[in-house]
C-alpha cells in the first residue's frame, strides 16, 4: 500500500474505535488510538497472514499482551477482512466474539487470550521456542506490550529467558506512550533507561517514532535480519492521538468517550482525512 493508503485506513480505524467506544459504552480510548498505526502497518505491509483462512499454519503470530488496547486489534481485523465491518458494533456486548480484552476461543485470528498484564511475552517466548524447534526460518511472532505494563515482573522474566535463549525470530514491540491508568509513567514507576535495560537483557534494540509508517515497517524488516538476539522496537506514540482533546492526557487510558465527545473526535478525524487525501493530491 502507498502512504497515502495506509494513512487513510489509519484514520479509518480510528473512526472505527470511537464508534466502537460509544457504542459500548465502556473501554479503553487512549492505547487504541495511539497504536493505530502500528497496528494498520502490521496487518497490511508486515505480518505473513490470510484473514480468509485466520488458521493457516505458516501465518505469523501477533500475540497482544497489553489486552485493553484490542479496539484496535479488532478494528484493523475487520478492515483486513477478517469478519464485517458492522460486528465491531457488538464490542463488549453479553455473547459477542469482541470481548474487552482478546479471547482466543471466540474469535479466529486471536493467537491467545491476554488480560493479566505482564504475561504475553512468556507466551510469545513459548510460541518463538516451538517455531525454532520445528526449524521453521518463515514464521515469526511478534508480541506488542505496553509500557505501563512494563511494571510487571514476569516481563522482565519472559525478557531474560529470551536474551537468554537468543530468540531471533522474536520481535516485540513496545507502545511507549509515557501513560498509564493512574498517571504518567514516569510518575506511576519509573522504566528509564528502557533501552538500557533491554540492551542488558540480551535484546537488539530499535527506537522509532510509532507514527511514522516507513519507520514501522523498516524497523520491522530490519529485526528479521538479526541474527542471535530477540528483538524490541520500541514505538513512540501519542496516546488518544487523531483526538485533539484526548492525546496525552493519561484520564483517556481507561473510559470511552460520551455522545457528545464521540461526535467530536469523529468530525475531527474526518476532518484529517480530508487532510490526508488533499495532502497527497
């Protein structure tokens, strides 16, 4: 896809998760909408997938860890062609396959369910030590986690049993968005200097800017052509971004918007991609 393209389906998700929000009437806004670009570069320039045949053995593994961003998971699913457009509707409703956090038996194309923060990565390690003992060099798992949840000590655990076993076909990206529930990262609990410690973890390190669509997929290319070490790209995003009055402000992480702030983030993100199909004309 062109820029243009996959900017515009960014925008396009992002409308999706406002809408999906309110009509749930609870979740999480901020995450979501901060990793929509990650999340549309992934599904349409990055992961070796079939959305028609979500099983297919030689697909790779997107495993989320930081669960209650799904919104976005689900939107860029549905986009990809997944399941229609119109059951993102159903989010967190009594039966629905869109719960609020992943749930795997309910919904092909979901690897795992994830929820307790901190445990994606074991899993991730499980699935990236299964591929390299059947010698598969094509698969690749990818596990994205956030950074509040970087709090977690299983985490850091997972992290050095990776170093550890030098799981090159491991990539993980980290939403390094500086909020959590409570507050700022940084004031909640310190992870400075992140890429120090991943670095003494074993782990090739990568930084880029999470909103940046050539970034995104070159730093994605270039994690497959390291050899000996597991992978982070550590994504920097504006949480609530596409929202003038969401982005950066650490109360969005975990409610949604109400009937009259749904319908102006909606025009203001209709209003950029406007922007963005001028901008490229």
């Amino acid at each position: 896809m062109t820029t243009k393209q996959l900017e515009t389906k960014a925008n396009q998700i992002r409308e999706d998760i406002i809408a999906m929000l309110l009509e749930a009437g609870s979740g999480h806004s901020a995450g979501p909408l901060g990793m929509a670009d990650v999340f549309t570069a992934l599904y349409f320039e990055v992961l070796n997938h079939r959305p028609k045949q979500p099983d297919w053995p030689e697909r790779d593994r997107l495993i989320l860890s930081n669960g209650h961003i799904v919104p976005v998971r689900y939107a860029t699913m549905a986009r990809a062609g997944y399941f229609p457009v119109s059951e993102l509707k159903t989010l967190r409703k009594l039966g629905s396959r869109l719960q609020g956090h992943p749930e795997r038996l309910r919904l092909p194309g979901l690897e795992t369910t994830s929820g307790p923060l901190g445990s994606g990565l074991s899993q991730a390690n499980g699935i990236a030590l299964i591929n390299r003992l059947e010698n598969n060099r094509s698969r690749w798992t990818y596990c994205l986690i956030g950074d509040g949840e970087s709090n977690e000590g299983q985490l850091w655990e997972a992290a050095m049993l990776a170093g550890k076993f030098k799981l090159a076909n491991l990539t993980v990206i980290m939403d390094r968005n500086n909020i959590q529930i409570d507050g700022p990262t940084e004031v909640v609990m310190p992870l400075e200097d992140v890429r120090a410690k991943w670095e003494a973890f074993n782990w090739h390190v990568l930084e880029i800017n999470g909103h940046n669509f050539d970034e995104i997929i070159n730093a994605c290319n270039e994690a497959k052509a390291i050899e000996n070490k597991p992978v982070i790209i550590i994504a920097h995003t504006i949480p609530g971004k596409g929202v003038d009055f969401m982005q950066y402000d650490f109360h969005w992480h975990g409610k949604p918007p109400k009937p009259e702030e749904a319908k102006k983030a909606l025009a203001e993100l209709r209003t950029l991609g406007g922007k963005i199909r001028s901008e490229h004309e």
